[in-house]
C-alpha cells in the first residue's frame, strides 16, 4: 500500500497512518540534521546540543554507510516508499530517515575532509518537535534580525501574523528585506504581510478545482491577489527557498515574489503546493492527496516543478564545514551589488 501510494508522486500523499513503518522502520535516531548537500548525505547541525556532539559526528561529516550498507544503496531501496513531488523532497525525507532505527547504537562510515572515519553512534528517541527540527535550513536565532545597517531578515519558521507591524518598523530605512522561506511558516502571513510588498492590487496565483458534478473535469478560479496595506516596504526583496520549502512556504512564495523587483534566491522547493484531501483506506489506513491545482497567473504550473528561483545557490559541503550560510550571503550580495559576508 505504502508503494502504491507513494507512486502518485505528490508530497502530501504518503501513507500517514504507518508513516513509522516506512524503511527504516523505529522511532530512535542519532541526535544529528542531515541533509544532501552536493549530492551526499552531510550532517548540518545537531538536534541536541549534548548528545549530538557525543555521537562523535561533526557538523561537515559525510555519512557513507549505515551498519556496513552503503548510502547509495539504501536510498535505491528506500525509494519506492517514499511518496514526493520530486526528487529534492525525496531525497530530503530520505536524508532525514537516515540514521533512524531501534534503540541502541548504529555503526556510521563516514568521510571527515577525505578522512574514512567508523563512527559508532547511539540513537534516542525524538519527539514530534525534535523531528520537525530537522526540516528548517534557516538562520539561527531570533525571528526578525538586523544583519547591517542595510539589511533586515526575517524567518518564517517562527513568525507571528500579530507583530508584522513590529517588523516593518525594525526595517525601517533598511535596503534589502531578507524573507526566509526554507522553513514551513508558523503563521499564515501571505496577505498580512504581503501587503506591505506591493504598491498596487497584484496578482500571484490561481487554482484548478475539481468540478463534482462532471467527474474528471476541471474549472479555474480567478487569480488571487495581494492588496496594498500601509506602510509599504520600499527596499528589495529577497525570498530564500530549497527543498524544506512545501506546500504554504510555496504558496507564500509566490505572493511574495509578486513583489516588484523581488527575487527568489535558492533550490528549487518541494512541488507540493495546495490545500490536501484526506483519503480513509480499509484496515484503518490514511492517506492525502493534493486536492487542488495551484498555478501563476499565467497558468504556469507549480506542481511537481516547485517553485524554480531566479538565482540558483545552494551550499557545499565546505561551506557546511565552515558554519557559512552561503546562500544567504549570495542573495545578499547579489541584492547589494557587492559581496558580503555575515560574521561568525
């Protein structure tokens, strides 16, 4: 079931209800943010700020095998149970999945700056807001943040609707608008704050819906539009996304990027954009699809393809190593015209 499922190729439809069962079936993992970085699976950061370290992994290590199977080898096999839009959100779940397993200790290869290094790390059991700790590749640190005198950010991983006031007026004579969207935003901010972004009615999306009365068929919906709302933010704006960016970050996305002269700086994001459907299946099973189409005004599609950016960095495994944000820093430069570099 879990198979069939994934097969449709949408990264709401996974098999919720045995979502745990997926390989590598357990609820334990070693304390530690992975992700696939130039194309291998590198450890991030830690998910605890104790046993992380005492797994005896660094941030920057390559992780090659699992328990004497190669990483290669396991994301072959795994594949065909994960449901995703593309490949990116695949091989994200996969990354996320990947020291998971039972209680005890897991035997890790791994390559520390060309160095083959057998790590053997214990795993602990995570809660749901550990797990959901590994999704965001955003900046530490507070919500809304001053990175220079002419440079404001904001994540939107924490962000809350009721003080966007209080972040305009923080960026107040600041040059670029940093909006970081590798996260799923905590609140729902498309219009409250997207209508500080614009200066005239703009539209950014429009949706296919299901017609129930003719099976099969389809009907568009009129755009939907952002309406300016005082005070306007008259910097540039920059939107930073990658594969952790789905469904309302995409969304979000879209609005923001509506903006003129906005940029979208980053990897292409999951492709799973659009209100989901529950699907009850016997035996007490559950499922989701995406249940409508979401599109640009133009009838661009976004499903499957995801949000593409106007200016395509993604990090490096050096970089990781360093503790650089090197996105970040490219879509700040780029915006400023000159390099810059965030101190450490």
């Amino acid at each position: 079931m879990m198979t069939l499922v994934a097969r449709i190729n949408d990264g709401h439809a996974n098999l919720w209800s045995a979502i745990r069962l997926r390989p590598p079936a357990g609820s334990w993992y070693v304390p530690v943010k992975t992700r696939f970085v130039e194309g291998r699976v590198v450890v991030s950061g830690y998910l605890d700020s104790i046993r992380g370290p005492a797994t005896g992994l660094r941030v920057g290590d390559v992780i090659l095998a699992v328990d004497g199977a190669r990483v290669d080898s396991l994301i072959k096999a795994w594949t065909p149970y994960y449901g995703a839009s593309n490949q990116a959100a695949r091989l994200r779940e996969i990354s996320a999945a990947l020291t998971r397993g039972g209680p005890g200790e897991v035997r890790l290869t791994i390559d520390r700056d060309g160095s083959l290094i057998k790590v053997l790390a214990a795993r602990m059991s995570l809660n749901e807001a550990d797990l959901m700790a590994m999704l965001p590749h955003d900046r530490p640190g507070a919500t809304f943040q001053v990175l220079s005198p002419e440079v404001a950010y904001l994540k939107l991983s924490s962000v809350s609707g009721r003080e966007i006031s209080d972040y305009l007026k923080a960026a107040t004579g600041t040059k670029v608008l940093v909006i970081d969207i590798r996260n799923y935003p905590k609140s729902f901010v498309v219009f409250s704050l997207g209508g500080h972004l614009v200066s005239q009615q703009t539209p950014f999306a429009r949706f296919t819906y299901g017609q129930l009365s003719n099976p099969g068929a389809f009907a568009w919906t009129e755009s939907v539009d952002l309406r300016p709302a005082p005070p306007t933010y008259n910097g540039k704006i920059v939107i930073l996304v990658d594969e952790s960016s789905q469904s309302q970050a995409e969304y979000t996305t879209m609005a923001f990027r509506s903006a003129a002269g906005a940029i979208v700086v980053g990897s292409t994001t999951a492709g799973a954009d659009g209100n989901v459907s529950p699907i009850p299946l016997p035996g007490g099973l559950s499922a989701m699809i995406t249940g409508i189409g979401v599109f640009y005004p133009d009838r661009r599609p976004t499903q499957q393809i995801g949000i593409v950016p106007d200016l395509v960095v993604r990090p490096t495994i050096a970089g990781i190593r360093e503790g650089r944000d090197e996105v970040l820093e490219a879509a700040v430069s780029h915006a400023l015209g000159r390099p810059f570099r965030l101190p450490h």
